[in-house]
C-alpha cells in the first residue's frame, strides 16, 4: 500500500492545475451543499418556532357528552313506541377538569417534559366602544403560562408575566384594529355571557398572524369568573422539550387519563407539519441533485487527468504494477483531493454562513430580522463532508477502472 499512496501523492503534487481544479469544485460541492441545507433548516427552525410558540404540544380535556338516542331510551324502558331516534349533539356544553392540579402532578412524570399547566380556553369578544372583535380567551397562572409560551421574549411594551387580576396582554394586530393604548379599559364578554372589564397591561408581537390577531392572555380567576368555570379548568396544557417527541409521550398520557379526551398539536395542524416535511423532501433532493452533478464533473476530471498520465501508467505496467495497484493508486488520489476539498468547503462554508446569519433587517413595530435564519449545525456540516468524500471517491473509481485496463504496449507506442 506504500508504493500506491507514494504514486497517488507524487500524481497529486505534479498535478497542477488539473489537482487545484478538482479540489476547488470538490470545495464548492461542500459549500452549496451546506449553504442549501443550513438555509433551510434554519428557515424551518424559525417558522416552526413561531408556529409552535404558543401551542401546546398535548392538551387533556373532558370528553364531550355524546348524546343518547331516544329510541335507546324507550327501549330500555319497555316502551313499543318511537318517536324518533335521531341524535343532536351539543356544542356549547358545560364541560370542566376539576382536579387539574392533580393531573399535572401525574403528568410531572413524562420523560422530556417542559412544563404542564392548567387553562381555561374558550371563545370570547373584546369591546372597545363600538367595535367588537372576536378572540379566543386563554387565562392560567401568568408564571406557568409564560414556561409555555415564552410570551415575554415577544413583548414589544407593557408587562408580562407580572399582571394584575383585572388585567390582560392582547396581540399588536388585535390592539390595532381595535386602537388600544397601554393602559385602555376593555370589555370582554365570553361566550358564557358574562362580561368584565380589563385593563391593557402589555402588547406582543410573535410573526404568529393567527396569535397575534386573536389571543389574549389573563390571570386563571378572571377567565374562570368568564366561563362560570368555578375552580375548574377546561384543560390542561402540556409542552415537550421536542414537539415531535408527541408520538412517544401521547400513548403514556392516554393510558393515565383513560376518561378524558388527549389529542396532540399534530391533530389540528396536519398542514403545516405536512409544510415542514415538504421542506425536508426538497433539502433532501437538491442536495443529492448537487452530488450527482459534482460527482460527474470530478470523474470528467479525473478522466482527463488519467489520459494525461497513460504514459506513466504505461510504464508502471510494464515494471510489473497490477491492475489492482493501479486502481488503488487512482482510487487514493479521488480520495486526497475529497478530503482535502471536503474540508475546505466546510471552512468555506462555515465563514460564509456565519457573515450571512449576522446580516440583519428592520420588521415590524422596531423590532429587527435576520435576512436569512441559517442554521450552523455540526450535523449538516459532517453529513455533507461524509457525503461529499464518498461521492467524489465513487466518482473516481470509473476512470481508475479505465487506467487499470489500459494496455502499456499499446501506450508506449502511442
């Protein structure tokens, strides 16, 4: 193997142009490769944090009442007459958790658990003079609530988590159309009925249209005094460290509250995770475009390069190297220039992305935005190294084939 590596490092210093040529194109694979995956994955990143920023990953309700046909009814009683037998399911229904401290005891126990809560969520309108606007109300302990949704990092003014018990934080887009200030009274009427005024403690901004738009947070009395909720809560809210952790987590909670109703964020947002995985598939399909496309280019190359050095080959023969030795030989210069322009283009690569995700842009309300989330993952930058080396070296074996089978009597004459 030493007179092969000897031979292959001997081509590899000769070279020339032709080595720079293949190492410059071997870098520039690596670079795209991870300017293209990092882009995306750290776009993703970014969407998916808004998305996800204010959902709970599991949520535990009470189940609804599933209404009873009258003919079951009249049945059991003995009765030979039917009036009807068509069910009606009710929407607005009563419905409350009122052990939810208990059941957050319970869920303390899930492996990757961030944080469990209980929450009174349900429809409500807030007023302002005339104009009336529909949201959907959400109050628990602002302390816990903020472990949850990290509503603080979003505040552009006011106060949060530190409200008072008649005070609520509304959305920037809700605020307005309806033209509040710090410290305006509102009316908020639930769909309970009932009404109680608020007065606005502080403003947030999450890029969330749909939160942004149509949630308010306050205290857990005060939504409960909305909803007639008593001391009970309409749910409890559980959050992952890892949202997609939900498959392994959900089963485990069904199996503790076998009476209630557990559903996961995944139910009511197929979309958008649909979205996310058609970001993969693409990330996944350029870069194997990207590979075959400078897997051709290095193995045009490299032909090149073994029709430059037939005469050499020629006389390596015709002292008695193998075809074996000679394919060895080839197949470790592919792999030198690999290597070596692998791991330029991840130095390359993580000096460019850096500058790029330093790069920022003025957003909405004074707030500032990066002009392109990039995404500096140690497992991209190994996942394309790997993959590039194993590419160029299986782009090399073809013209290391064709200079193994060359004739050296046939070379030497010319």
């Amino acid at each position: 193997m030493r007179f092969e590596s000897t031979i292959a490092w001997r081509h590899l210093r000769t070279g020339g142009g032709t080595t720079i040529l293949i190492i410059i194109a071997v870098a520039i694979a690596t670079m795209v490769i991870i300017f293209v995956n990092g882009s995306i994955a750290g776009m993703s990143k970014k969407l998916m944090g808004n998305q996800l920023r204010t959902l709970a990953h599991i949520t535990i309700e009470p189940k609804d009442i599933q209404p009873v046909p009258l003919e079951s009814l009249l049945v059991a009683s003995g009765s030979d007459r039917v009036y009807t037998s068509e069910p009606q399911q009710t929407f607005q229904q009563s419905t409350r958790i009122n052990n939810g401290a208990e059941l957050e005891a319970q869920v303390g126990s899930l492996r990757g658990l961030k944080t469990a809560l209980s929450q009174v969520q349900g429809n409500a309108f807030v007023l302002k003079g005339s104009k009336r606007q529909s949201v959907t109300l959400v109050g628990a302990n602002p302390e816990q609530q903020e472990r949850l949704i990290s509503l603080k990092e979003s505040l552009l003014a006011g106060r949060w988590p530190e409200i008072g018990p008649d005070e609520v934080v509304v959305g920037m887009t809700l605020a307005e159309k309806l033209r509040l200030q710090l410290g305006d009274r509102v009316r908020i009427q639930s769909s309970e009925g009932f009404t109680q005024v608020f007065r606005i403690a502080g403003f947030f901004y999450t890029g969330n249209p749909q939160s942004d738009e149509s949630q308010v947070y306050v205290p857990l009395k005060a939504a409960q005094s909305l909803f007639a909720m008593g001391t009970g809560v309409s749910q409890v809210a559980v959050k992952l460290d890892d949202p997609f952790a939900v498959d392994e987590a959900l089963p485990r909670v069904r199996a503790m509250f076998p009476r209630l109703k557990v559903k996961s964020w995944l139910d009511d947002n197929e979309q958008m995770v649909n979205g996310f995985r058609t970001q993969t598939t693409i990330r996944t399909l350029l870069t194997s475009f990207m590979l075959i496309t400078s897997s051709c280019a290095i193995a045009a190359v490299l032909i090149v390069s073994v029709l430059q050095k037939s005469k050499q080959i020629g006389i390596l023969k015709s002292m008695g190297a193998s075809e074996q030795q000679i394919l060895r030989i080839f197949t470790l210069e592919g792999l030198g220039v690999a290597v070596l322009g692998a791991l330029l283009g991840c130095v390359g690569a993580y000096v460019f992305l850096s500058l790029v995700d330093g790069i920022t842009l003025p957003a909405r309300y004074g707030r500032v935005d990066q002009l392109a989330p990039v995404s500096l993952n140690g497992w991209i930058f190994a996942g394309a190294y790997a993959a590039v080396v194993t590419a160029t070296v299986l782009a090399a074996q073809w013209p290391a084939r064709r200079a193994a089978r060359l004739d050296p009597v046939e070379v030497l004459r010319g």
